[in-house]
C-alpha cells in the first residue's frame, strides 16, 4: 500500500540540529532552533509554570472532556491578552483554543478555504518555513509580498507595491511582531498603511502573533494587530504560548476570528468546531489550563516574560556592539535595530557553511541565527566568525 510513496527529505532545520547534537567540537554553538534559552543554554520551564502545574495537580478536579472549544478560561484570557481589556474589540471575536500557533494557523486556513476557496495568501518574502505548507495543506494559493529593511524597520512601499496584486478576499498574512526570520517590524504607521490598504482593496489580515512580549513588550507587541481591529471589519488571529510562556511541547495557541459585529460571528463558532471535530475532535488540557493560570493573574509571569525578552535584548546589542567594534558594514550591525529571537544576516549558503565548518556555529543556510541561544562567552567569538565569513562573502559578490 505505502510503496508508491516517495521517500521525502529530512527537514533541512531538524537535520542542522542533528548535526549539532553530533558535532565532537566542544566550541559548537546552536543558533538555529527557535527557542528561548537562558544563561546555562537551556529552554527552561518558567517558574510561574512550575508553580501552576503543581497546584494544578493538587486541585484539577476531574480529566473529563472539556468543550469543543478547549478551555473556555485560556481562550477569554488569550483574547484579552491579544486585543487587551476593550469591552467593544472582545464583544466583535471568537477564540478557540488550538495545537500551538500551528494548529491556529491551519484552522484558519481551512476557514478561508471554506469561506472563499479562491482566496490567495500573501506571505512574506522571506517568509516562517511552515507558513506556505501550512496555507497549501488547506489548498490555498500562496504568493509572496517583499518584507525588505529600510533605516531598521520595513520597507514599507515595497510591501505596499507588491500587495497591489492582491485581490479582494484575499488573505495577507503578517507577522505581528518579532518577524519570523528576518527579525524587521512594520513600524506604527507601516500599520496604519496595511490597514488603509486592506480597507481599500477588500483584504482580510491573519496576523501571526507567536512571540508576544519578546519584542518591546506585550501590549506594546500588539499595537499593529489592535489598529487593524479598530480600522477593518474582519481579521483573523493566529497566537502562541509556545514562546511566551515556555510551553513549546504543551502545544498550546489560539485561533481568533473578529468579525464586523457579534452576529456577524454567528457562523464562525460552528463552523471551526466543525473542522476540529473531524481532525483531533478538541485540543488538550494540560498546557491551556497552566496557560489560564498564568492570564487569571499576570504579573509574575509578564515579569518573568520581561525577564527573557531583556536578555534577548541585551545579547542582541551586545553582538551589534562586538559587530562594529571589528569595523563591519551597517547591513551587518543592523540586527541592533531587530525585534525578538532572529536576525537574518545577510550571508549566503557558502558563508553559513562556512561558519559551520570552520567556526562550529549553525545558522540556518539562509542566514537566520537565534540570537537567544547566545550565550555572553560566546559574543565576541561568534562576532569575529562573522566578521571573517562576511568579509569573504563579500569578496564573491563583488567578484
Ligand atoms: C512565525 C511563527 N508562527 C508560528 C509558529 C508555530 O508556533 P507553535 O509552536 O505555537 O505551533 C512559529 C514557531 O516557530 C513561528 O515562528
């Protein structure tokens, strides 16, 4: 039965952090996978998190099934968190609980797909790996819109420019901070543009939002998504407590639907619940129940939050510092001028191999590094690496 299938090739990111895991060099320094890792290397489990899992043990009354929806608690306190406490934002959504961002993502586009089977997806250029196969595993068609740096945030007009193919019903999905590679945020007013250009065109935006609170802080983080709320009529949300709140294997995200109005949104509960059902049936417990904790009572996880997005921050000034210290080019220093975990610098496959080689420092083959798995040691190593690949890269590109 199965022998018609083809053998696919090993995902390029899982298979650069297998070679890691093998490389004997005791130097070797992960920046490919996109976790959080603190000052010893690891990802750990948040203290607020250990805290709710213990109560959690104690008191959970019961292993029963919960909704279809998931846990009602996780996805009042998650609309919140996205659209903060604004009684008229809250009463135009639905949130559900959902398999991590990914999970959200898909369902969204099966929403699409049912709602308008003809709608095309604008991603970004570069865009997240799993963002196309996701929307295509919906059969959506996937097209591109540059995401370009100008002066340390995005290249506004180019975004404008391409999205000017776009049709009307068709989704643009946006990453709502922390780009996921290149590290570059539309700036307030870059929001404002894609919000006048949806109006205009008749454009729905899916705002992927998987790393609240890493950039410039969590409401601060949400701005750009909570404009479009106020300007356009519908707009859906991806969102993720991967990040945020550690709990990457607990596979814990919402997916929101605002709609113009409450009975604008009376298809939408049925509807999701309905494609659900047929795949996994609901999500699981355990993370959104520590997840609902944490919301029900947020300072010390926003402060523990902070915590990481600060270290990130200062390890990411930390390198543009080392960067410009050896005399590199603005289009290196630049990551200064970058929001969350990644950069994408700009080398070529042969430089990032080169640094693999040589160096044992895994980059992804496009350039991305997850400036979270630095650790201070490894600043100024990692920085004259840089310096002697870029310099050769540049070499080939003038040659
Ligand atoms: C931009 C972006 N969206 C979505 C996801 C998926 O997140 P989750 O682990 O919650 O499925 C990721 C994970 O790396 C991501 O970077």
């Amino acid at each position: 039965m199965f022998s018609n299938l083809p053998i696919l090739p090993a995902d390029p990111l899982w298979g650069l952090s297998a070679a890691f895991r093998h490389d004997p060099r005791p130097s070797r320094i992960d920046l490919v996978v996109g976790v959080y890792r603190d000052a010893t290397g690891i990802t750990p489990v948040l203290d607020v998190v250990k805290a709710a899992e213990r109560r959690l043990a104690m008191e959970a009354p019961s292993k029963a099934y919960r909704s279809l929806a998931g846990n009602v608690d996780f996805n009042d306190g998650m609309a919140k968190l996205l659209l903060g406490a604004d009684p008229a934002r809250l009463a135009r959504q639905f949130t559900m609980q959902t398999i991590g961002a990914s999970g959200a993502l898909r369902l969204l586009a099966d929403l699409v797909a049912r709602a308008n089977p003809e709608a095309t997806v604008w991603s970004t250029d570069p865009a997240y790996v799993n963002h196309r196969p996701l929307m295509e595993a919906a059969r959506l068609r996937v097209n591109h819109y540059r995401w370009r740096e100008r002066g340390g945030v995005v290249d506004v007009e180019a975004v404008l420019d391409d999205l000017a193919a776009a049709r009307r019903g068709d989704i643009v999905l946006l990453h709502g901070c922390c780009h996921n590679p290149t590290g570059i945020d539309l700036p307030l007013e870059g929001w404002t543009a894609v919000a006048e250009l949806c109006a205009n065109r008749g454009l729905v935006p899916l705002v992927d939002i998987a790393y609240q609170g890493f950039g410039d802080g969590l409401d601060e983080d949400a701005a750009g998504l909570r404009l479009l709320v106020d300007r356009l009529e519908t707009v859906l949300v991806s969102a993720s407590c991967s990040k945020n709140m550690g709990l990457y294997c607990e596979r814990t995200g919402t997916a929101t639907v605002i709609a113009a109005d409450a009975p604008a949104l009376r298809a939408i509960p049925g509807t999701l619940e309905r494609i659900t059902r047929s795949n996994y049936s609901m999500p699981a417990e355990h993370g959104a129940a520590i997840a609902a904790a944490l919301l029900a009572d947020p300072e010390p996880w926003r402060c523990e939050l902070e915590g990481m997005r600060r270290r990130v921050v200062g390890l990411r000034n930390a390198l543009a510092d080392a960067l410009e210290r050896l005399g590199l080019p603005e289009e290196m220093c630049g990551l200064r001028h970058h929001k969350g975990m990644f950069s994408l610098l700009p080398l070529g496959p042969d430089a990032m191999t080169r640094l693999r080689e040589e160096f044992a420092i895994y980059g992804t083959q496009t350039g991305r590094i997850n400036i979270a798995g630095l650790h201070p040691d490894q600043i100024e190593p990692v920085a004259h690496a840089l310096a002697r690949v870029s310099s050769a890269d540049r070499r080939s590109v003038a040659a």
